[in-house]
C-alpha cells in the first residue's frame, strides 16, 4: 500500500512540474510581472493557476479515468498515451513564441475581472478547458500503466504531488524572474520548453516500445492456441 502511494506521488510530482514549464499564459504572465511586482506576486498567479488545475484534475480522476482501465481498453490506451507524448513533445520542442493568452481566456477574463495575482491565475487556467481534457487522458494514461491505482488513497496523492510539482516550478520561475529583474526572458523560457519537449519525446519512444510490446504478446497469445 505504502509502495503505490509512493509510486503515486512521485508520478503526481513528476508530471506536475514538467507539465507547467512549457510555454504558456501563466508562465508569460510571471515572466512580464514577476520582475516588477517580486516573487510573491508570480507565487500567487501560480497558486492560483495550480487549485484550478487540481480541480481540473480531481473531475478527471471522478468522472472518467476508471473507464479506461479495462482489459480491452489497455492497448487503445498505450496508443493514446504515445500519441499524446508524441503531440506535445513536437509541440514544445517546435514553439518559437510565448502565446499570452487565448480567445477563450479573453472571455473568460472579460467576464470576471479578475484583479488579484491569485485570482488571475485561476481564471486563466479556468478559461482553458484543454485542461480537463488532458488530464482526462492524463489520469487514464497513469491507470493504464499502474503508475497510479483506482481508489482515492492513490488519486488523492498523485493529485497532491501534481499540485506540490507545479507549485515548484512556479515558485523557481518567480523566483528567477524577480531576483534577475529582468534577466530570466522569454527566449530562456523558450529553450526550457524545448527541454522539456525533449523529456516528453523519450517519455512517448518508451511507450511507443511498450505498445509494440503489448501487441507481440497479444499476437502471440493468439497464435499459440492455434498451433
């Protein structure tokens, strides 16, 4: 028991801080304020960017995850994990700009106004619902490989330690940001994300070697009753 809740948190640690260091509107958001306002003022967009995320990924993990860990479904969830990692891999390793925000985010923003460091990283995740998408896959993808089990005592850790990776990160980013005083830019931001574009192709050459695998066995499994 101990042992998978370990597993789980340090899969929860792991992605969380690897998912927040690609380029996006909460990490432009630290970058363009955090030199002005100080460290606590990114912490606190980060903060808030992180709840709204671990409610994103608490639904996942309610909702839809344990649909996914079927016998059936393994081999259709090893593809999707490894078109997943292939997608965003190519993604950060091919991003030449930092994109401040979306049109979704706008409107989002529009609405609610919001004027706190805190409040604006809540509703800038709010105002991305790719994240509940992601963590739809996200949370199947752990269950399929049994990085995470499906009870609450394993969901509930990986969730804590998504939560503390993501609050690492943002902490190191504003961290950077406000003691450089503008020395920590965008470019620099740019190559971390090719970085971690990096990390994600081997993750998804991992997979695509466990998939392969799977299929063999299958097609073994097959074969033999037949001889």
């Amino acid at each position: 028991m101990i042992e998978s809740l370990v597993k789980a948190g340090v899969t929860g640690l792991i992605s969380g801080f690897l998912v927040c260091i690609p380029v996006g509107p909460i990490n432009v958001a630290i970058i363009n304020e955090g030199a002005r306002r100080g460290f606590i003022w990114g912490l606190m967009v980060g903060l808030g960017a992180m709840v709204m995320d671990l409610i994103y990924c608490l639904f996942a993990f309610a909702g839809f995850s344990s649909l996914f860990t079927t016998p059936g479904m393994r081999a259709a969830m090893e593809l999707i994990s490894f078109l997943l990692m292939l997608f965003l891999g190519l993604k950060y390793v091919l991003v030449r700009d930092l994109p401040s925000t979306t049109p979704t985010m706008e409107a989002v923003e529009q609405r609610f106004h919001p004027h706190t460091a805190f409040w604006i990283g809540f509703v800038r995740v709010l105002g991305n619902p790719a994240v509940l998408l992601f963590w739809i896959t996200l949370s199947a993808t752990f269950l399929s490989h049994g990085w995470i089990q499906d009870n609450w005592a394993s969901k509930g850790t990986c969730a804590a330690g998504n939560f503390t990776g993501g609050m690492l990160w943002f902490a190191m980013l504003s961290y950077l940001v406000g003691r450089g005083r503008g020395r920590f830019s965008k470019r620099t931001l740019v190559m971390m994300s090719h970085i971690s574009g990096a990390s994600l192709l081997i993750a998804a050459m991992v997979i695509g070697v466990r998939l392969v695998n799977l299929i063999h066995t299958a097609e073994l499994q097959n074969w033999l009753p037949r001889r």
